[in-house]
C-alpha cells in the first residue's frame, strides 16, 4: 500500500488493526489445522481489533495454486491446512487491506512476498514476530 503525503492517524490504526489479523492468520496456521477453526480465530481477530463485521466485506484467502485461493475451504468442516502449500491471505479492513503469499512448512508459516527494500511493521502474535509489509509513503 503506498500513500502520498504523511498516513493519517486513523489509516495507521487500520494497517496496525490488518496486519494483526494476518499475523493471527499466520500464527494460527499450522499442518492439520481445520479451516473451520483458522476462521474463528479469523473472525476473533477481527472483533479483537475494533472490526467485528469486516471481515464479512471481502474473502478471506486460502490455500493457492491453479487458482489465485480458495475461499470455500474456509466454510468446509472437514478441510485443513497441509505442510508444504502455498496460502494467500487477504484480511481487509475499510481503507486497508493485506495480502501477501505464504509458505505452510512443518513448522510454520513464513511470507514468501515481502520485498525487502518494503517498510516493514513488527507484528508479535501469541509466541512470534512477523514482519508484515507496511504503507510506503511517498
């Protein structure tokens, strides 16, 4: 997200409340989860953050390959996260949105598509830290 002139107070406090609720995401996704599950903690995040209802505005993400996501998994009770799967995540807020692919390993999930000459905002969620991208002024 890139803004010209200086962010306005209210439009930092909706990235800091969007870059959580991914970093949630990603905390949270883990081999075997089910998506039923990850959108609970989805939906929760939102609450947490001041936007109960936003999360109603756009889809969600899920697990990419053929196709840019698949939502519909997140609605499935049976469906669950697999090690070694690309997601793409897309947690919007009003005026704010993040998305950036992600690799599920083993262990956990890491963001593949970050720049790194990007501004980055540090995100502590439960046990770790995700540098998430930031707004870029210009």
């Amino acid at each position: 997200m890139v803004h010209f002139g200086p962010v306005p107070a209210d439009l930092r406090d909706r990235h800091e409340a969007v870059s959580h609720i991914h970093g949630v995401i990603l905390a949270n996704l883990k081999p075997g989860v089910r998506f039923a599950d990850l959108f609970d903690e989805i939906k929760a995040a939102y609450a947490e953050t001041g936007y109960a209802d936003a999360w109603r505005g756009h889809f969600q993400g899920g697990p990419a390959g053929y196709e840019a996501c698949a939502p519909y998994l997140l609605l499935d009770p049976s469906a669950g996260a697999q090690a070694n799967q690309v997601y793409d995540w897309f947690p919007t807020v009003p005026g704010t949105k993040s998305e950036e692919l992600s690799l599920l390993s083993e262990e956990s999930a890491e963001l593949l598509s970050l720049a790194p000459d990007w501004p980055t905002l540090s995100v502590g969620v439960v046990d770790r830290m995700f540098e998430m991208p930031d707004i870029l002024e210009r």
